[in-house]
C-alpha cells in the first residue's frame, strides 16, 4: 500500500513541475558514464558487502531546470561471508525527473531492477533470477562536466544507499 502512495505522489510531483514551465527555453541534452559506489542497508546489508558497478545516464531538458532523466547501469554485492561465494547483481532501468536548484538538484526515479542472486556453497550453486520494481530518491550537485550525487533506491528486500561521480558529454 505505501509503495502504491508513493508512486502516485512521484507521478503527481512530476507532471506538476512540468507543467509549470513547458513553455520555458529547452535545456540541455547529455549523457554521462560513471563510477558507482552502493551500501547496502537493512537485511541486504547483514549478509552483503559494499557493492560497485558502472551506470550511463541520458538527460532530456526540458528547461533550464527540469530534465527527464534515463539510467541504466550494474552493480555487484560480494557476500560478507568468506564461506560462500556469488553475490547479488542488480541491472537498474530507472526513469526519473531532476529539477535544477542552481548546481544543486533532486531527482525521484522508478523503475525496473533485473536482479541475480548466485549463491555457492560446499559444491552447491544456484542462482536465481527476478525483476524488480524500484524507487530512488536523490540528488547531487553539477559542477561544470561532472555529477557528483546520492540516491536511496528501495527494491523490496535489496535497499542500497547509492553513491556516484559521473563525467557529462554533450549530444
């Protein structure tokens, strides 16, 4: 019930703020690559390591302020335990809106997290495969090129506090 709420107020807050300056001057399109850092927290974060992984992110401004964001990336959690090998990867297909605060900007996103989980143990292996629906909610700082941020992403069982520096090119 509360996941239903929250989506419902990130769809309202968005078509909100886009309604209020589509008529401004178009802002600017880029992509940028970055370096991700995740801390996994609750029950993700007693049986998984800190994670890493990479991410690419598509930016479509719509005024100086206001952009409809895409990302896609990967990230990896190693078990804490030295006993088990695998981990938990997570494919993120987010789609967002950042506004603009002046260098500083919030971003809510949603969408689809494509989750494996590879446990082996003793000569035992499985892996099992789903796909998640998640929410972010973040934010970060531009400065010239580069994008320095933090995001809390809620995916079921597997939350993660994600950090990320990114460098921005111009399409």
């Amino acid at each position: 019930m509360k996941k239903v709420t929250i989506v419902k107020a990130l769809f309202v807050f968005t078509f909100f703020m886009l309604s209020v300056n589509l008529h401004a001057q178009e802002g600017f399109h880029k992509i940028n690559v970055g370096a991700d850092l995740a801390i996994p927290v609750g029950d993700f974060g007693d049986v998984s390591s800190i994670g890493f992984g990479a991410s690419g992110k598509v930016y479509y401004g719509l005024s100086n302020e206001m952009n409809i964001t895409g990302l896609i990336g990967y990230q990896h959690f190693p078990y804490k335990e030295s006993e088990i090998s695998g981990g938990v990867n997570i494919i993120p297909l987010m789609f967002g809106f950042d506004y603009d605060f002046g260098g500083f900007y919030l971003e809510p996103r949603l969408g689809l997290n494509f989750t494996s989980v590879k446990v082996s143990f003793m000569g035992y292996s499985d892996t099992v495969s789903e796909t998640k629906f998640g929410l972010g909610l973040g934010g970060g700082y531009r400065i010239t090129d580069w994008d320095i941020s933090a995001h809390y992403n809620i995916i079921e069982h597997l939350n993660y506090l994600g950090l990320r520096v990114a460098y921005s090119f111009d399409l």
